[in-house]
C-alpha cells in the first residue's frame, strides 16, 4: 500500500482542469498538507505548474508510452512522499489511442490501474441541469472507473450554480467545489499550450490567488475523504523503460528556446551516474567542453529563430563539439541542428546546419500523435534496432527532407505504418519526436 491520491478530469478539453487541479494542490499546501502532482499524458507544460503548486517535481504518466513497471515506480513514488497525491487527467477522461483499455494514453486508463477515484471537472458555461446527464453517463460508462464526485465550473449566477447543482444532486454524485466564471483565473495560452510557468513573473502570486479561491469554493475535507490508496507494488529494481542517459556528461540546452525535458528522463539519466550540464543557446553558450555528449530539447525555437541566428559562438561550438561527441535534437532542437527555420513572418533564419532539413513556421500544420520508433542506427537512444517510444505536437513542417540517413522508423498509436523520420549524419541526429520511454511498452 502507498499513499492516498486522486485525479482531477473532465469530458473534454478546456473545461478546466489545469486551473482545478493547481487550486486544489495549492490549497492543499496551504493548509499543511504534503501534495505531489502528476500530469496523465505527454505534457511538458503543465508540470511546471504543478511543481510550483506543490512545491515538489511533478512526473508525467503515461499508460500508452510507457510498460507498466515503469508507470508503477514513478506513480508509487510520488505517492509515497505525500499525504495526497494529484493526477491532473489529459483531453477527455476516456480519450485516447484507438486501442485496447489500459493502453490507450487515457485518464481513465490510470484511473482502473491505480484504483483511484476521479473528480469530475463540468464546464457549465454553456448548459444547466443538462450537466446532470452527463455527469450520470461519466459515473456509468465503465465499472472500473469510479467517480467521485464533481466540480462545477464557470457558473454565471447563483441561479445557475443551484440548478446545475440540484440536477447533478439528484444523480447521487457530491459536489465537491462550484467555480464561478472568472477572467482573472485563466491561464494565458499559445500554440503548445500554456504559457510556460517560467516565463510568468506573477506564478507566485497566481498560485496564491488560485489557492485563496479553492479556499473559498472547494469543499477541501470532502475532496481529501474522497482520496484513495494506489494498491500496487512498484517493483523499484526495475528500470524497465527508462531512457538511457547520451553520454557521462551531458551538455543540455536550457532557457526560453530548450525546456522540453520530462522529469523521469533527466532522473533517469542521474539515477545511471550521468551529470547534466545545462547551457543557453539564447545566451550564446557553448556546449561545456568536458561534457561528451549534447542534447538539445525540444521548446520554442520558433519564437526565437532570430536571436538563435544570431548566436554565432553557440553555433561554432556545436560544430565544434559534434566533430568528436554526439549531438541530438529533439522537435524543436531537430529544427536548429537543420539549415534554417522560417520563421512566423516568412522570414529565413540560418541555423547550425549539421543537419540537412529546412523547416517552417510560416508554413502551419499540426503534427500531434504518439509514436512507435524503431532505431536505424548505434545512438544515444539506444542500439541498432531498438524500440522507443514518444510523441509529436508541433506545428513547423519540413520543407526540405535533406539527404541525411533517417534516424528511425516510425508508426503511429495503432500501429500503422509512417515511414522513417528524422536524419542523422556522422555524430549528429534529430527527430521530430519526444521520447518518453523505451521498449514496446
């Protein structure tokens, strides 16, 4: 037996969870209470907040990417170094890859592995006692999820809250909080996602603020009583799934550009005995030269082509390095080891160029999916003929392939066929995708 947990879902996106759950950690804290947070899904964004909401690293689960051994051991330590633990849901709760339960990368996945109940999240903007049959229709849909109760959010009036609350009521499902619509507690957003936390001078008074109004609008106790233990063994031997750190020392790009690292990887490779050595490329920094490796993440680059252009001595040093130790790039790392990137105004910006592709922002499409990745070449995700796997949420398009080897082959959630992607040429590799975890989970 572990520690107590709960997660925070919706029908669907927007309704609100983000806002909910950091509220409700943040109040938790407050009141004294040891709070560790997780983020269902691959997300680098969200984290950041529930890490300043708690006060402690947040960990990603993800039922899809990664085998079970290693989902065990991440959720069981989280929970294991709290009074309650809170797992913010992605998309709808029973959104997912078109394959079988238990491994489609939904909420609803995590909540019948772990046995834990869900609180409902109900945007009510837009409806009244209609909430009700949804709420009856989430409770029903599969045994194995447990509703706990329910949020209400964005109500208008107190006419409207007592509707929609008597309607769900009378459903047999308690109302654990009623959030009335409020501007101000709205996270601002761009093409990825959030705003990252980093990048808000207020997080501290954000924070405070949510707090105050979880305070005031949750009903803390009966969320707290609804909480239930994990009931699993972590098998913490293991170290099924867990990246393999790039090198002993590991040069990685860190700033407003570079900050799409998962937790569990970097943990993973200091776990192996590897120092990370973080550097920015905005600054004009060089890869350290007693590292043996580089990684550069994936992020903003897009936001930032000019001044990354401009950043001549990064751009002689990873030549530089990439002559002796390898280099690899992730989604937004990938464009700037490329020749340019065009940016949102149609502009052209030179990169480092040790790869052969071209891409551009100008030129938007989503590219969002999980991805099943099988290794071409030796690398620093593994050997010849590997399996990883991670996802892509991007909206620059290659406009010109290069002729570099491809890095892996790849297929999507369900197994169809993509072609090969990414490139490597001598040291250096790049990928659109993010890996999370490896093996075929």
């Amino acid at each position: 037996m572990t520690g107590r947990g709960l997660i925070i879902a919706a029908p669907q996106s927007g309704a609100g969870k983000t806002t909910i759950a950091l509220a409700l950690v943040a109040a938790l804290r407050r009141r004294g209470v040891k709070v560790s947070a997780a983020k269902a899904g691959p997300d680098y964004i969200d984290p950041a907040f529930h890490a300043a909401a708690s006060g402690g690293a947040a960990v990603n689960l993800d039922s899809w990417a990664m085998p079970q051994a290693l989902l065990d051991r991440l959720a069981t330590r989280a929970a294991d170094n709290a009074d309650i633990f809170v797992i913010e849901g992605v998309m709808g709760l029973f959104d997912g890859a078109a394959t079988s339960a238990g491994r489609r990368g939904a909420t609803a996945d995590l909540a019948a592995h772990f046995n834990l109940p869900v609180a409902l999240v109900l945007d009510v903007a837009r409806q009244a006692q209609s909430a009700a049959a949804i709420a009856r229709g989430f409770a029903s849909h599969d045994p194995a999820v447990k509703i706990a109760g329910v949020i209400l959010n964005r109500t208008a009036s107190e006419r409207h809250r007592a509707l929609v609350a008597d309607a769900v009521g009378a459903v047999g499902l308690p109302i654990f909080g009623v959030l009335p619509r409020d501007a101000a507690l709205s996270l601002p957003e761009r093409h990825l996602g959030l705003v990252q936390a980093a990048e808000r001078a207020d997080l501290e008074a954000l924070i405070e603020r949510l707090a105050a109004t979880a305070e005031r609008y949750f009903d803390l106790d009966a969320i707290v009583a609804a909480a239930a233990p994990l009931m699993l063994e972590a098998r913490r031997s293991s170290q099924a799934g867990f990246l393999p750190p790039p090198g002993q020392r590991v040069a990685l790009a860190q700033d407003r550009a570079f900050s799409f690292v998962y937790p569990h990887v970097l943990e993973a490779w200091r776990n192996a005995g590897a120092e990370i050595l973080p550097f920015s490329p905005l600054a004009d920094e060089t890869p350290p030269e007693h590292a043996d490796s580089c990684w550069l993440p994936g992020g903003y680059p897009e936001l930032h082509a000019q001044a990354l252009a401009a950043a001549r001595q990064f751009a002689k040093g990873l030549r530089r390095f990439a002559q002796t130790r390898p280099v690899h790039g992730e989604c937004g790392g990938y464009m700037v080891l490329g020749q340019t990137i065009e940016d949102s105004d149609g502009r052209t910006q030179a990169m480092t160029g040790l790869l052969g592709h071209t891409t551009s922002f100008a030129k938007r499409k989503l590219h969002l999916g999980y991805r099943a990745a099988r290794l071409l070449s030796d690398g620093v995700l593994g050997p010849k003929g590997a399996h990883v796997r991670g996802h892509e949420f991007h909206y620059a398009s290659l406009t010109a392939a290069g002729d570099d080897e491809p890095f892996a082959e790849l297929s999507d959630s369900e197994g169809r066929e993509l072609g090969k992607g990414g490139g490597r040429r001598g040291r250096v590799s790049g990928t659109f995708f993010h890996a999370i975890a490896t093996g075929d989970a």
